[in-house]
C-alpha cells in the first residue's frame, strides 16, 4: 500500500516538522509513503494564477485514487474513514491525498478528485493539518490493524 | 479576557509539547491563558470509576463560562466559533474550555457545561487534539483582530 501525500508548501516550523515526522515514523510500519511538497506560489499574485500554477504542479504528482482534503468534502467518523480507505486499496495500490495552498485548489485539481474529504467546518493552518491528515491515515491503518492506539 | 483550559492528562511527548507552546506563547498578545492538566486515571479501571474521578477534579476547576469538547457537539465555521467567543467573552471574563480523557466525561462534567463545541466527526488524540484547539483559539483572536494570519 502507497500513500501519495502531494502538499503545496513546506513545514516551515521545527514544531509541525517535528509532529508529521513522528507520524510519518509510525507510518511505516503499515505502507510506504510519500511526500511531494509543491512550490507555494507567492500569494500577491493573482489568485488566479496562484491557483493555475500550483494546480499544474499538483496534477504532475497525482497517482492512483486521489482523495483532495476539502472543507466542502464529506465528513466521516474515523472508523468510516478507515473502512473508506480500506476499500479503495482493494482496488488501487495508492491513494493520493491532496493538501492545497492558501486560496485552496484549482478546478484542473478538483475534477482530478476521486473523492474529496472534509476534517472539520473549521480552517486549520496547512502545516498543522498536514499533521492532522497524518494522524488520521495512521489511525485508520491501526483501526484496520485493530490495534489498541484509536480507542 | 481570561482561557482556562482543564484537559485530563499531560502532553508526554515533546513534539505535542512544542506545538502546544507556540500556540500558547502567541496566545500571550491576547488573552491570559491558563492549562490545568487533571490527572488521568488507569484506563483500566473501571470506566465509571475513571470518569466519576477525573469528572471531580475537572468540575474542581471551573470557571466563566464553560465549553466542553465533545465529538457530539455543535460544530462551527472558524468564524463562527470567533464570533461566539466574542459575544461570551461581552458577559464573562473567563471562557473554560475542557478536554475530556480516554473515556470522555463523566454526565456531570456535562451538566456543568454551558456549550459543546465540536471540531471535527474524527477522533484526534488529546494531546494534537489539545493543539488543534490553542491553534483555533488564537485563530478567532486573529480574526476578531483583523489580522492577516488566518486567511
């Protein structure tokens, strides 16, 4: 099992490099995973343009079933998520996840999507949430695994 | 304006810790903030037991207005969530907000509440979930602020 984690920008605090590493760490004992983080396009530009640019970059990294994290995506429990997860490996060897820049992702990315999921109606910095979404692929490899760390 | 955080347990790892001080250092410029950590009990205690005892020594430490953390409760854009701070922090000088532990929180802890804030139908562990709450915590100050940050 592959996991495909294409991000625009990088971890610029030691902090939030810190806490995705421990879960990339953990990681590994279920899949192999990697991480393409897309040149962030400088946000004075044209919105526009900052979307077109990152979005080409984006679609480059795309393999497999592509799930794009999305505040409008659907919500899931984490056990659903799992579950979710599990059953889009039976079909496909990797599942790309998609985390977009500051003014989100182009409609070239969006109709690129398999599926697109939402963690919470709040906004999360990216840095934080790259952890977020880590943590999550972790728990739902543990729940498959039916191991003791989610309860 | 005064936040008084009760969480059940500690932050045992320095990558959570580090997360958790960056947040709580930026909260600095806004608010008085105070972290009381409840000791966590034997999670292989009976459950009952476990949260009729963390749920005494959180009610212990009660204050203002209180909102509990709960999966099951009302969910809210960032906005949103500024804005209901604002309108509670025009009645009250403090906001409590309580993290449960493994198990939740016993039904008086519950009844202590006076609103119950959902961030997302996953479960995240206490200590990121503890980090995910500074960071939307400093978030609405931004945004009641005006400033750039969480956009």
């Amino acid at each position: 099992m592959n996991i495909n984690l294409v991000c625009v920008g990088n971890l610029k605090e030691k902090f939030t490099r810190d806490c995705a590493a421990e879960y990339i760490k953990r990681l590994g004992a279920f899949c192999k995973l990697n991480v393409v983080e897309i040149k962030e396009q400088n946000v004075l530009e044209n919105p526009a343009l900052v979307l077109q640019k990152e979005g080409e970059d984006i679609i480059k990294n795309l393999k497999g079933f592509v799930i794009l994290c999305d505040i409008s995506g659907e919500e899931y429990s984490s056990e659903i998520f799992a579950e979710k997860l599990e059953k889009i490996f039976m079909e496909n060897s990797t599942i790309t996840f998609v985390i977009g820049g500051s003014y989100g992702v182009s409609e070239s990315v969006r109709s690129h999507a398999n599926a697109r999921v939402s963690f919470s109606h709040m906004t999360f910095p990216h840095n934080l949430f790259r952890v977020m979404l880590l943590e999550q692929i972790y728990r739902a490899f543990t729940i498959l695994a039916g191991k003791a760390y989610h309860k």
